[in-house]
C-alpha cells in the first residue's frame, strides 16, 4: 500500500467510523502517548527493564501501527503528503548524508 492510499484509508475511516478528526493538538498528544507506549515494549524486550504480568503480550508491530495511524490523521489534518514529503526528506538525507554515515569510524 503506498503512502498516499494510506492516507486516503485513514481519512475514509474517520469519516466512516471515528465522526470526526481529533484536533491537532489532541491527536499530538495522542501520537506522544503512543510512542510511549512503544517505547515502554522496547524498554523491555531490548533493554534491561523487565515485563509485567501480560505486558509480553504485547504486539510490537500494532503500537507501530497505532503511531502510523496518528500520525497519518496529523498529515491529513494539516495537508500533508506523505508521500511526497517522504520523498523530499530521503532525497535531503541522500544529499546531505552520502558520505558521512559510511565514513563515520564509529559506525565501523
């Protein structure tokens, strides 16, 4: 599925389903709340903090999802193209960056 029609799936569920978009603050906050979610599965499965009871349950791949989500309702509020922006931004990191990951020693 390309970004654009990512786009589009979201906003014919919110119009179908969800009534209305959060405004843009709410759905921020919403999107903060999110990554602290999957950061709280990361902090566990990766890192040195351990799971609760249930909490290893938990689907790695949804709470990217969920972020996905919130995120693509905050580029159709404010008329973002994914797509195109994600374009833009890996041709920037290709200009910008072309050299300097492969010759950074720390990286080796």
């Amino acid at each position: 599925m390309e970004l654009q029609e990512v786009q589009r799936t979201v906003d014919t569920w919110i119009s179908a389903k969800g009534v209305r978009y959060f405004n843009e603050l709410t759905n921020t906050a919403l999107l903060m709340e999110e990554v602290g979610e999957l950061a709280r599965i990361m902090a566990r499965r990766f890192g040195e903090q351990s799971f609760k009871e249930k909490e290893a349950e938990l689907d790695l791949g949804d709470e990217m999802a969920d972020i996905l989500f919130v995120l693509v309702c905050l580029a159709n509020q404010t008329q973002v193209n994914l797509e195109e922006a994600f374009l833009r931004n890996m041709q920037k990191k290709n200009d910008r960056d072309s050299r300097r990951h492969v010759e950074n020693p720390k990286l080796k």
